[in-house]
C-alpha cells in the first residue's frame, strides 16, 4: 500500500503507472487499484494496492503514447492520445541500490526511475548530504558544475532536474530549448560532499576553474 500524490480532480478506481523513458515512449509500473485517498496540502494523496498477476510485465513492457496537453495525470482513452504496446524487453529495467557516493555515475533516465519511484536507498543517502555534482553532456562532451547545499541535500536539487530537465540553468535551458530530449544525453555524478554549505559552495567555485567549465562548458557563471 502507498500513496500515490495527483490532481484533486483525478478520481479514478484503477491507476497504471508509467515511467517516461524518451520520446513518445513509456515504461511500464504497474496496475494498481485505488483503495482510498486523502486530501492534503497540495493534492490528493491515494492508498493503492498493487494488482496480482503482473510482476512479470513490470519493468519490460514499454508503451508508445503520444501525449497530448500538459496535465500531471494521463487518460487512457483514443482520444487522449492512446496507448499501446511497443516493446517487451527480455530483462527487467532496475534501479541497483546506492552504490556510494564516489560511485555515482547514471544517467538521466536512471535518475528519473530514482526519482520517480522514490528508491529508498537512493533518497536517505542523497537527501541527508550536501555536495557539489557534475553534469555531462554525452553528446558534446561539456561540463556543468553544480552544488546542492539546500535541506534536502543532492536530492532535492537533483530533483528538479527529472522535474524540469535543466534546473534552473541558463544554458541547459537553452539546450532544452533546441532538443526539448536533450536531457536524456545527460550524466549526473558526485565529484565532493560535505556537511557544510559554506564549504561546499567554495568547492564548487574550486571545481569550476579545474573543468573550465564557464569558458568551455555549460556554467553560465
């Protein structure tokens, strides 16, 4: 049983979860029904159970739908855009616990499954830490250098990159702005961490001169 945050409007019996992976593609999580749900400060909140029978398609199955609006939440339904099957992958697509921080080295759609499914393992370790990050563009080869020094740590501020693709940053905006995929090219990695905001801030200033990263990579400043 979870909770599942959605819009207050979204009251449906059955939910299926699905995880974007690139464009117009999607993978499979589950069909969960909807016991209950709760009103909260931001949304609704459901209690869900996971359906039986379906623990061999979870994680292989990739849906193709092309999505129509903006809204947080799916209908699936033809005139909604439609789902359907594209691919049954041969092995599951999984999310290996937290290997340590100087072994972090996964792309955006990795960090979106993290996300998204809140891996436990992932979010204590990343959340209770301050740090400065590195980002790479894998089809150019530039450098983003960025530090996370906020109450939730690395976590929260990797956050708002599977919720936005750029984090706020000037030129991966611009980058998103060109390809609005381009963040899918991307690789997250932890050169430092710390316990001090000051002090991660000056490492980051630090690690900026050794990559150049203003003047050859993607820092605005």
């Amino acid at each position: 049983m979870k909770f599942v945050k959605s819009c207050p409007r979204f009251i449906e019996k059955i939910l299926i979860g699905l995880i974007k992976q690139k464009k117009h593609k999607w993978l499979f999580a589950g069909v969960y029904k909807v016991l209950g749900y709760k009103k909260r400060k931001g949304g609704i909140y459901y209690s869900t159970e996971l359906v039986e029978n379906q623990n061999d398609l979870i994680g292989r199955v990739i849906v193709y739908h092309e999505r129509k609006g903006r809204s947080s939440y799916l209908i699936g339904l033809p005139d909604g855009g439609g789902f359907y099957v594209s691919a049954i992958t041969e092995k599951k697509l999984f999310v290996r616990e937290f290997p340590g921080y100087n072994s972090v080295i996964i792309d955006y759609r990795t960090l979106k499954l993290i996300i998204d499914n809140q891996i436990e393992s992932w979010k204590g370790a990343l959340s209770n830490i301050k740090g400065v990050y590195l980002i790479t563009d894998t089809s150019i080869g530039k450098l983003y250098v960025g530090s996370a020094t906020g109450e939730d740590g690395i976590w929260q501020r990797w956050e708002t990159y599977v919720t936005n693709g750029h984090g706020e940053n000037e030129k991966l905006i611009q980058l998103l702005k060109e390809d609005p995929e381009h963040q899918y090219h991307f690789q997250y990695s932890i050169l430092e961490i710390s316990d001090s905001k000051e002090y991660m801030e000056e490492r980051e200033i630090h690690w900026k001169k050794i990559f150049k990263s203003i003047r050859y990579g993607l820092n605005a400043n």
